[in-house]
C-alpha cells in the first residue's frame, strides 16, 4: 500500500469545535466528497458541472509544491508528464492505513473502445516512488506525445487521472491539477491546446479556481489571473495562491503584503494565501510536512516579513488546507441540490432521446415494428391537420409560433380558397366594367380589360354580328352567350391552376413538419420524405387532371337550372324597361308639356300621353338583342363562376390533395412493405446505434447518480 510516514501525513486543522462535532462534521463533509467522486466516476462531470477545487496556474509557478503541501503527495518537480493531463486527487480521512490507487477518466469525446481500454487501468500504488511511473503509464494509454516512442498525437490529454487516498490522510478534500499555461512550445497548437483545457474547467460556475501566483511577478500579469477574471469577473470564486516570496527583490515586500491582504488593485472576494515553498535543497533533505509547516511560521515570523502586518490567517500551508476543506463543503452544500437538479434534467432529455431513437431496428420485424409506430405518428398527425383538430396528444405540434400558424393545415387550406374565391370574383372577368374611362388604356395587369358600360355593348354588338345565325332579327342563338362567356371566363383557367401551386406548397410544408415531427432518426425520414414526396406529386398531377377536365366543362355550352340565374336576368330586365319608361315620361314633360306635366282624368290627356311616349319608344332590333344579351351573360357568369370556385375547391383541392393526404405514409402502407424495401428505408445505422448506446450508457450514469445523492 501507498503510506504516507508518519512525518509526511497532513497534519490536521486545529478547530475550536468540540471533537465530537468535528467527527460529525468529517463524516458529513466525507460523504458529500464521496457522492461527488461518484457521480464524476460515472462520467456525468463531462456533461454535467460538478463542485470542485480546481488548481492551476503559468507554468513554473510553484503549483506542484503547493499541492505536495495540501496532500502530501510529493509531485514530480522536473518537466515531465505530471503536466500534460489534469489529474484528480482525493484525500478521504478514515481511522485506517492510507491505501492509494490510480485510475483513468476517459474524456466523452473517446470512442467507445478507448474508454474500456481507458478504464481498465487500476493500479495500486505501494508508494509514492511509484508516482512517475503511474504517471508515465497513464500518458503513454492516453496517447500523449513524447512517451516512449509516441512521435506523433497530441501534447496534452483532455483525459484525467485519478489518485485516490482513502485511510489516515487528516483531511477530507478533492482537487483538481490542472497543466500549466504556456506561452511558448515546440507546437504553437500547443499553447491552445492547454489553453482550452484549462478554460473547460474554469468556465464552470461550480469550480472553485485556485489561482497559483508567483511573488516575483506581477500579478496583473499573470495569465491565469487574466484566465480566472473571465470566467469569474468579480472574483467571487477565486483564491489566489502566492507561491516564492524568498525570492523577491529586497524592498518589495509591502507589494505582496498589500496583494495577500487583498488590499491590492486585484482584489478576490476569497482572498489570498501566501505560502512559502521547501527550497530545493530542503526538498532534497526530505522536509516533513510537519517541518515545512515549522519553516514556513517561522520565515514569516523574521525580517522583514514581521512587520508587514500579514494576516496570519492567509500565511502557510497548513492555513490553506483548512481554509479549503471549509469552503470546499460549504461549496458542495450549496451547490448539491443544483445538482441534482441538473441530473434530473439531463436524464429527462435522454430518456426522451431514447424514446426518439426508439428500440433497436436491425431485423426486417424489428424495422417493421418500428415504422408502424411513426407511420401511425405520422398519420394521426396529418388527419388532425386535415381534420383541423389541433388539441389532443399532438397540441404541441399545432402550436402557433411567431403569429404562423402554417401547421394548422384546415386553417390554412381555408384562407387559401377564401383567398382564390375573392381573388377570381374581383380579377376573374376578361373585361369588368368601370364608371368612368380608364386611364391606363383599358387593361389591368394579367390581361384584364377595363371597359365601360357603353364600351361592354360596344364588345357584345361586335359579338352578335359574329355569331348571328337562322334567327330572326331582334334576337340571339346561344352561340352568342356561349362566346361571351367563354371570353369572359378565359382568365379562371390561370387563377385555379395558380391556386393548385399554392395549395400544393402549403401541402408540402406542412407534410414536411409533420414528418420532422414524427420522424427523429434523419436518414429514415430522408427515406420516407422521398415515398410521401411521390405520393404528394401523383395527387397534385390527379388535381391538375380534374381541373383541365372541369375547364373542358366550361368551354361547353351554358347550361345551369339555378334559379338565381333567372332572378338575376328577370331583375336586369325589369330595371331596364323601368329605366325605359322614366327617360320617356321625362323627355315628354320637357318637350311636349313645357316642364311640368298636368294630367286630368280625360280622355284626351290620356291619349296626348300615349302618344307622345309612342313616338319616344323607338326599337332597334338589334340593340334591343344586345341590350338582352349583357345581363343573361351577367347573371350566367355570376352563377357559373360560384360553381366552378366551389367544385375546384371540393373535387380538385379536397378530393385529390387532401382527403388522400394521410395514406402517403401510414400504418397501412407500412403492412405491404417487402423486406427489402423494410431495410432499404429503416435499418438502423451504426452511427444511430452509438447514440443509442451512449445515450443508455449516460441514462444508466444518471440513475446511478442519483442512487448516489440519495444514498
């Protein structure tokens, strides 16, 4: 086993509690450590940030003194591999002899084989000789360069190794060493690299930094003072070490007074230590841990230091290591239902991912299973769209975003028909009457023409002449109704085709949603995308087929029994004889009764009226055939342009595009499917096997974290 002798053992804090308190304070404080350790073992530290003391610093700044003072563990001094991984030590203060073992923490961005070949290391250390041979071992299966004959791969490793003391140690503490920080390597690669090691623990709120600064440099200079205020801006979990103060200049001793004071420009809410480290011949003497304690009081209990006014709390090792055992449990205490908290949280996102990535989906029934399961996702998704039943299991899908409700597929289709109804009503007709000339030459953008009232007749005479046949002056075949109103419903043809498009691409969208929503696994929806795609095309090209079959019906003869249309016609011409009879009774009073018209009860006025609206009432034949023709095309238009709205709407939109909508992919479809095309759109790919496994690797760390914050 790995002892500490007995002059090399922590030595323990003096405490004004009574002895039972602070039995009952280790054995809580040792409790909380342990369930930190775990649930770091169990790799939730690498998704998770964990509560931690955290020490780092420039290079050659006196970090592994510092941690030989704190643990007892003598650090390899020279360069060496000590520095090119984090490594985690654990003290934990148990009445029995100190047993000492080295573990590896893969990184999570190993692959699955390199973090069993990774875990499998376990060695139990006899003693601390061993260290560099530990460590060599742990550098070398990490892959760092510069082992051995390793040539090639990275400096530094993102992977952690672990030296665990369990038994007489004196204290219960878990910190963390981390590289220094470089300024200059044979890789200038090298330089980010340690760099962004060091910010991935700094970067966590739950880290306690223990920033290691040597006297003879100014702290405002310091890299990892720099590093710390970025993270941590105002200090608040900052402890600044101050490490070679027999090394200053004679002279600058007020400077790091006023630093370890924190009354210095760079001031931390945790305040300094100064620590005064075993020179090389002492360490070469073997110091104790004991002695170093001794020289330490005792260096800054001389000249100068004596009268700087140091507060003794901040000065030596031994201050230090108390001072983290408190901050460290009050730390985890506070941060402990966080935690837990976060566990919960993260274990709810994998088990919903998991449910995402559903079962494994290798055999043709395994593949079957599951595409019957999103194919009746799929489907009930799409009929509620159809339907416009947005509640329910899928309300979340339906949800309205960013004023768009696009999802909301009935709604949608709705506004689109009112849209295209509203549309062919007011830009429908080849020529639409207006009040007064128009301007722009009498036609409007899309091939409108603007005409008025007189200039509408002027279009039907032009007509009549070129449609007259066998009938009698005085009247029109219905060839010339048939004429005017295929001229006048040329333009429906480009509006409802236009409507299909726009229909169609709201279908897709949609479709396109609904499959995202349903479909998690990329490669499988890519594949089904493709099989409902197909589908899509097919029910649009069956839209457009019925459209160009109900327009052949328009290019045939008039023909409609709703009664509107002969309402509409019977209503034109009673206004228009009524308008007849008004212009005469007032042209007669004008000319033949000076202004002002007196009828007496007689016969003689009787007749004098007669006659003078007699001679007023003259009937062209053909006028009076054109004047009949403009409102019958009227009123057949109107009622021929509501039917041909509603019957692209019900047998184009609804029967081709979406009452067929939710059979591009369903259950159903799933049933029919061969084996092959089974495999061809579903088997599983390795890399949807590995997220599966990691994310049940990662569940299954998650439980068991949990167990531990319980237990």
């Amino acid at each position: 086993m790995a002892v500490l002798p007995p002059d090399k053992r922590p030595i323990p804090c003096d405490s004004p509690q009574p002895q039972n308190s602070l039995s009952l304070q280790s054995s809580k404080t040792s409790k909380r450590l342990n369930q930190i350790d775990r649930i770091r073992a169990n790799g939730v530290g690498d998704h998770i940030a964990l509560p931690q003391l955290v020490v780092c610093g420039d290079q050659s700044a006196g970090k592994s003194s510092v941690l030989e003072g704190i643990s007892g563990i003598p650090f390899p001094r020279q360069d060496g591999l000590c520095t090119r991984f984090a490594t985690e030590i654990i003290l934990r203060h148990e009445p029995t002899a100190i047993r000492t073992t080295a573990t590896i923490i893969p990184h999570s961005s190993r692959s699955k084989e390199d973090k069993r070949h990774l875990n499998a290391y376990h060695h139990v250390l006899q003693s601390f000789e061993e260290l560099p041979i530990v460590i060599e071992q742990a550098a070398k299966l990490m892959g760092v360069r510069g082992v051995d004959t390793q040539g090639e791969g990275p400096a530094f490793a993102a992977d952690v190794l672990r030296l665990e003391l369990v038994g007489d140690t004196g204290l219960h503490l878990t910190i963390v060493d981390l590289p220094g920080l470089i300024s200059v390597a044979e890789r200038e690669e090298d330089v980010k690299i340690v760099e962004n090691l060091v910010d991935s623990y700094l970067q966590h709120s739950r880290t306690i930094i223990l920033a290691v600064i040597p006297a003879t440099s100014d702290v405002d200079t310091q890299g990892i003072i720099q590093r710390a205020r970025r993270f941590d801006e105002d200090g608040l979990r900052t402890v600044g070490i101050i490490t070679k103060p027999d090394l200053i200049n004679a002279g600058t001793e007020a400077r790091i007074t006023r630093l370890a004071n924190n009354c210095d420009r760079t001031k931390l809410t945790l305040g300094f230590f100064v620590l005064k480290n075993p020179s090389p011949t002492e360490l070469k003497a073997g110091m104790t841990t004991e002695e170093r304690g001794r020289m330490e009081q005792a260096y800054f209990s001389t000249e100068p230091w004596k009268k700087q006014g140091l507060d003794p709390s901040r000065v030596g090792v031994d201050k230090l290591r108390c001072f983290l055992e408190e901050i460290l449990d009050r730390h985890i205490e506070r941060e402990l239902p966080k935690v837990r908290e976060d566990i919960r949280r993260l274990l709810r996102e994998k088990n919903e991912e998991l449910d995402e990535l559903g079962a494994e989906r290798n055999s043709p029934n395994q593949i079957r299973m599951f595409l019957t399961k999103i194919g009746t996702n799929y489907y009930n998704v799409i009929q509620a769209g159809v339907d416009g039943l947005y509640g329910g299991r899928d309300a979340s899908f339906f949800e309205i975003r960013d004023g768009q409700f696009s999802v909301r597929l009935r709604a949608t289709i709705h506004m689109e028909n009112e849209k295209f109804s509203d549309y062919i009503r007011q830009y429908g007709e080849k020529r639409k009457i207006v009040s007064t000339d128009p301007s722009n030459g009498g036609e409007e953008s899309g091939g409108q023409l603007l005409v008025t009232k007189e200039g509408m007749l002027d279009w039907i005479r032009q007509i009549y002449d070129q449609t007259r046949g066998q009938e009698l002056p005085g009247n029109y075949n219905q060839a010339l109704l048939a004429e005017l109103f295929h001229v006048q419903s040329f333009r429906w043809a480009q509006i409802a085709r236009e409507h299909i498009v726009v229909v169609a691409k709201i279908v897709s969208r949609f479709v396109n949603a609904a499959l995202t929503y349903a479909i998690k696994d990329g490669k499988v929806r890519e594949n089904i995308s493709r099989l409902v795609s197909t589908t899509l095309e097919a029910n649009t090209q069956a839209a457009e087929h019925e459209l160009e079959r109900i327009l052949a019906d328009e290019t045939q003869q008039p023909i409609t029994y709703n009664h509107y249309y002969t309402d509409n016609i019977q209503n034109a011409r009673t206004e228009a004889s009524k308008s007849i009879i008004e212009n005469s009774v007032r042209d007669a009073i004008r000319k033949d009764w000076d202004g002002t018209l007196h009828l007496e009860n007689t016969e003689k006025d009787c007749v004098k009226l007669l006659s003078s609206l007699k001679k007023r009432v003259v009937v062209d034949m053909k006028e009076q055939a054109c004047s009949e023709a403009k409102p019958d095309l009227a009123a057949y238009y109107k009622v021929a342009r509501k039917t041909f709205v509603d019957n692209v709407c019900r047998q184009v939109i609804e029967r081709h595009i979406l009452a067929k909508l939710a059979d591009a992919f369903s259950p159903m479809t799933v049933s029919f499917y061969s084996e092959e095309e089974l495999i061809n759109l579903a088997v599983e790919s390795t890399q949807i096997g590995h997220l599966r496994s990691e994310a049940r690797r990662l569940q299954a760390a998650l439980e068991q974290s949990l167990r531990d914050l319980a237990g």
